[in-house]
C-alpha cells in the first residue's frame, strides 16, 4: 500500500484537505489546483505526478515592494504607456511544471500578452 502524498506538490502530512475528490497537504496546495481549474490549465498535471513539489525553504516576503517605484524601474526593460515588458529572476525554478505554468501565465490574466522563462539563467520575462 502506498503513502497518500498531496494531488498538487506529492507532500506527505498529517492533516489533510479534501477538496474536488483530491487530497491535499494544505489550503495553499488546494488553492492553486483552483487556480489552474480556472484557467483551464488542466494539463498541467499530466507533466509529472505531484509536479508542485514544494521546495524547502519557506518564503515568507510580502511582495508589496514591486509597488515602489525604484523597484518598478530595476525591473522595467521597457514601457511605452501602455506596454510593458519586465525581467524578473525567480531563483527557485527546479522543476517543468513550474516553467509550464509560468509560460501560461496569459490564460490566468488576460493583462499578460506573452511569457518566457530562460531555465538556464533563472529569468523569466513577461509582457504585461
């Protein structure tokens, strides 16, 4: 018999959330499985089994600083009033999924025009 591991990143745990007939280790998990239903981005996990495998360090950044203006402009590439094009780094890449997911980002906003990951470097652009 096999361990139960969360449908959305393949985490063993105590507690669980059952939600849509999956279990999940966490709201979080539970959440982006609603997220990409939403945005019909089912094939999302037929990349791999449990392709949102959690990483080991917590994240625990507000991203309120991508308000402030200095930090807009360190990552503003170009902006004609009405375009924009951004570089951001995500160190945090390891896996497929996440590529795939963020190179979907226009099926979840209809603000984004275009997005492209360089696995290589750990840039991904966007075209909001």
């Amino acid at each position: 018999m096999s361990e139960k591991t969360c449908f959305h990143c393949g985490s063993t745990s105590r507690v669980w959330v059952t939600h849509d007939g999956k279990d999940f280790c966490c709201a979080g998990c539970s959440t982006v499985y609603d997220i990409l239903k939403q945005g019909r981005l089912y094939k999302y996990y037929d990349i791999e089994n449990s392709p949102g495998i959690k990483t080991t360090s917590q994240v625990a950044e507000v991203y309120d600083y991508l308000e402030q203006e200095d930090i807009k402009q360190s990552v503003l590439d170009f902006y004609d009033g009405k375009l924009a094009k951004i570089r951001l780094y995500i160190p945090a890449i390891h896996c497929i999924s996440c590529i795939w997911l963020l190179e979907n980002l226009h099926k979840l906003n209809s603000g984004i025009l275009n997005s492209q990951v360089n696995f290589n470097n750990g840039v991904s652009d966007h075209l909001p």
